[in-house]
C-alpha cells in the first residue's frame, strides 16, 4: 500500500475538531458509538474504524486519499489531488 486514507485527519477536517479528539474511542464516543470488542486488537479495531468512515459518508464526507509513501518518506496528499481511479463507493440510501 503506498497510498491511503488516514482516518484521523479525514475525521479532524470533516468534523472541524483538534488532533487530540482524533482518537479511536474519543472519535466513536463522539459520534454516539461504543468501542466493539477488545482494545488494541487489529481486527475489532478495523471493524471500528470502518464503523466510522461509514457514519462519516452517511454524513457527507467524500473520503480521499490523504497520506501515501513516496521514495521512502510520509507525504500529505493535498485534498485539491484529483481521484485516481473508480470513484468512491456510495452508501446507498434508505427512504425514512
């Protein structure tokens, strides 16, 4: 993988909140979710990061690369890049 969305800063920019409430815990607890399974495990940590970017596209978020690897250095992906690729995928919509 050298490049990929870093939940974090998507998170901080969408919702406008400091790096410091970027947590895992502290971003779901925000969005009115607990944390699913065991802290510090790979997997539930993944489930609970997607539980999270699929709460930021219901809410609007276009979700973009922002971090990606270059000659062996961390780079910030301006959010202006154009997508590469197929376009993200929607949520689909349910009638209320």
């Amino acid at each position: 993988a050298k490049k990929w969305i870093n939940i974090r800063k998507s998170y901080g920019n969408f919702y406008k909140v400091p790096r410091n409430q970027t947590k895992l815990t502290i971003m779901l607890e925000n969005l009115g979710m607990n944390y699913d399974g065991r802290p510090h495990s790979g997997l539930d940590d993944s489930k609970n990061i997607a539980r999270i970017a699929i709460r930021m596209l219901q809410d609007g978020c276009d979700l973009r690369v922002n971090e990606r690897i270059h000659g062996g250095q961390l780079m910030t992906v301006s959010s202006s890049v154009p997508l590469e690729g197929a376009p993200a995928p929607q949520m689909p919509r349910y009638r209320s």
